[in-house]
C-alpha cells in the first residue's frame, strides 16, 4: 500500500511512490480510498520531504480535498503543519494556502 511504501526504510522509494496519488487524483476513486490516501498523504507530510515530493504530495491531498468532504474532515483531525513547507517554494506556498482554506 502507498503507506507502507511512505513510511518504509526504503526512502529511494518515495520519490517514485510521491507520483502514486497524484495519478490517482485524475481518476475517479471512492470516498473509502480517497480517506486511505488522504491519511498516507497527511502522515507524510507530517515528516520533511523534498520539495518535488511535498509539490505531488500536497496537491493531491488538496485536490482529494475539494472532492470529498471526509477528506477535509480528516485533514482538520490530523492537523499537519505546512509551515516548513510554504517557505519552500511559491507554488508550495499556494497550496498551502489552499489547503489552509479547506481545513477552516
């Protein structure tokens, strides 16, 4: 599962898994899946990653987001703080405060 892929020792693996969830983005999922991946997503970003990865990782969880509002509910329970994160770069700074908006 994309979790266990995450959160493995493998970390050679996570630049290849960070692409995952954003391919699923563009195709229907169900809520179920959507709550699943949103999770492995929010636990990762949780950690410090690499922009290009934050980048996939943190437009997915905000396009799961805006399709599904358990999602929304699951990120404001979680609560990951992006601060590290919209320093980063401009278009990470973007989606953060997209993300922002969607958790209020």
């Amino acid at each position: 599962c994309t979790t266990c892929v995450w959160l493995s020792s493998f970390v050679f693996l996570r630049p290849t898994s960070g692409k995952m969830p954003q391919c699923l983005c563009l195709a229907q999922v169900t809520e179920d899946s959507a709550v699943e991946l949103a999770s492995a997503l929010l636990q990762c970003l949780g950690e410090t990653v690499p922009e290009p990865e934050a980048f996939r990782s943190l437009s997915s969880l905000v396009q799961l987001m805006k399709s599904f509002t358990q999602v929304s509910g699951l990120a404001q329970a979680i609560g990951v703080d992006l601060t590290q994160y919209s320093s980063q770069s401009d278009r990470l700074n973007t989606l953060s405060q997209q993300y922002l908006q969607l958790v209020s």
